[in-house]
C-alpha cells in the first residue's frame, strides 16, 4: 500500500478553497493508501509569532481534520513539533542540497521580487527559515518515506523539490530515501474566491469552511457575477458560482444548472442560494463534529498523541538509515 502526506500550516481558520483542494483529495486518498497528515506548526513559526495562536490555529486544523472524517485509527494524524527527527534530517538534506534550488523556490522569489519593486536589499525580511522552507518540506516528505503528495497546482513545486532533494542524497550517499510524486487533482487546480482570484486569505476573498449557517449564506451571496438578465444565456465556464457548485452538488443537479445556465432562465440570486444550499449540506455535520472536539479537546489531544508516537517510529528508522549512509 502507498504512503501518502499531507500538511497544513496552522495560520488561521481554513476556507473553502482549503477543503476542495487539500482536505478533500487527501481524505480520497486515506481511503486507498497509507496515510499521514500532519499541522506543519515548525513552518507557522516562518510568520506566526503568538505562541497561544499557534497552538489554537493547531487544535482548529486537527480538529477539521477529524471532523471531516479523519480516521486516527487508520490515518496518522500528528503535529510536526512532535517529531524531533524531522530537524535532523533536514540538516543532513541541506549539506546535499545546492542554493540555487532553495533560490526558485515560489516564496522567496516573491520576497525578492517585492524587495526589488520596493527598491530595499533583495533579502530585506527574509528569514533562514523562509529561504529553507523547501528543505523543511521536502523532510516531513522524505522521513515518512511517502510516495503520494497530493496538492494543489500551485504547490506542485515543493514536490518537485523534495524530488530533487532526494535524488541529491541518493546520488551521494545510495539509495536510502523513497522519490516521492506529487498527484494533482485536475479537477480543482485553482478554487476561484468571491472576487473571481484565486480563494486566498491575502486576498480577503474566503468562504470561511466552518462559518455558521448565516454567515455561510452572506458569503455565498457576496459573489461577484456579471450584469445578465435571468434570462439571458450565461458562460458557465467562466462563472465563480458555478464553478463551485461543480464542486460540491450531486452530479445530476450540476448537469440540469449547466443546461440553464446555458439556454438562460436562471439568474444569479438563485445560483447562489443553489450553491448555498450545496455548500451547507457538505458542511453541517462536520460543522457540529468540529464545534465539539473543540469544546472538549481531549480526543484531539489524545489521538495527535497516538499519531505522533506513529510519526516518529516512521522519521526514526529513516534517520537512522540516513545516519548509516552518511557515516554518524
């Protein structure tokens, strides 16, 4: 059976565009693989600098996790701060590892070229830890030694370096470590936001996943569309509402949409309270699943205590090999 991994950065209440591109496609894939998901609460410390936010943002995204359907029983859920080999490994990946593939990384690039526009020192505010953010990634991949990692299109990259890692250690030292692949599900490559972007917390443009059910509708209802008349025939291609109820109505109600949507006779108003009424049959029970494993949070406790003693059994044996290969 295949391993696969998936992290979640702890900085903030996840959105829709969360769910469709992240949560859904890895629960997909607990169900058929070897599975581990973990809060990545080593990269929040990147921007995060409230110690009680970051343990607040880890027990939210645990928390949807199970609330999802998460199973602790077949699926390693653990936070990464329980992991001390993760650091080591990292260490050792970096002695093999050339800048120049820490300098494409999507994060730094974007600091640099923001520092440039600005006119300050190309490296003003960035960090060590932000400059080796591939080399953290590519060690929460390469200890667990998985071979899935599903992403979104945009973050294919960081797969793609934790492949070129693995293949410098392994080009120095033999085959120790698993090459892993990234699995991209096509069907979501970007979940468009209420403004038509990408859905994005920078963009202030987020369906909020666990918002309450009035504040669901406000959302829903704050999307921008165009000015056609109901009757007037409409691109569903093109359209944000649309695009979401694609993603979570029942096939048949999405084929009879697009075929209004097409020959017209359906106005905007009535999309969204479709797509609404979608969004919120997918949410409710996990919405109420999520509010009391918060209110009581000595299940997510113990089952990130269960999937951290897991964790570490996995990142062990491969530092040890690692150690071996090296010479320590």
């Amino acid at each position: 059976m295949a391993i696969s991994i998936t992290g979640t950065r702890p900085t903030g209440t996840p959105h829709l565009g969360n769910y469709l591109g992240m949560y859904r496609p890895a629960l997909a894939l607990a169900r058929e693989h070897d599975a581990l998901c973990f809060v990545a609460d080593l990269h929040a410390l990147i921007d995060v600098r409230d110690p009680e936010a970051l343990r607040s943002h880890t027990r939210t995204i645990a928390a949807v996790w199970l609330a999802f359907g998460l199973d602790p029983e077949r699926t390693v859920l653990y936070r990464q701060s329980d992991v001390p080999a993760i650091c080591e490994v990292v260490w050792l990946l970096s002695c093999v590892t050339a800048k120049g593939e820490l300098n494409r990384a999507h994060a730094y690039k974007a600091m640099v070229a923001a520092n440039a526009q600005a006119g300050r020192d190309a490296d003003a505010g960035v960090s060590a830890g932000l400059f080796g953010y591939p080399l953290l990634m590519a060690a929460d991949i390469l200890a667990m030694g998985a071979e899935i990692v599903p992403v979104g299109l945009d973050q294919r990259q960081h797969v793609e370096a934790a492949r070129e890692i693995a293949r410098a250690f392994n080009g120095a030292y033999g085959e120790v470590l698993r090459v892993p692949e990234a699995v991209v599900d096509e069907r979501v490559m970007t979940v468009p936001g209420l403004d038509g972007r990408k859905m994005s917390k920078s963009y202030g443009n987020v369906i909020a996943l666990m918002a309450d059910t009035d504040e669901l509708r406000r959302s829903v209802m704050r999307i921008v569309t165009d000015s056609r008349r109901p009757e007037e025939p409409k691109d569903p291609e093109g359209d944000t509402v649309f695009s979401l109820y694609r993603e979570l109505a029942p096939a048949d109600d999405v084929h009879a949409m697009r075929a209004r949507y097409e020959a017209g006779g359906i106005g905007y108003a009535e999309a969204k309270e479709a797509l609404f009424e979608a969004l919120e049959s997918v949410v409710r029970g996990p919405r109420q699943r999520y509010r009391e494993l918060l209110a009581d949070p000595g299940e997510l406790e113990r089952a990130l205590e269960a999937g951290g003693a897991a964790a570490r059994a996995r990142a062990d044996a491969t530092l040890a090999r690692m150690r071996a290969a090296v010479g320590l």
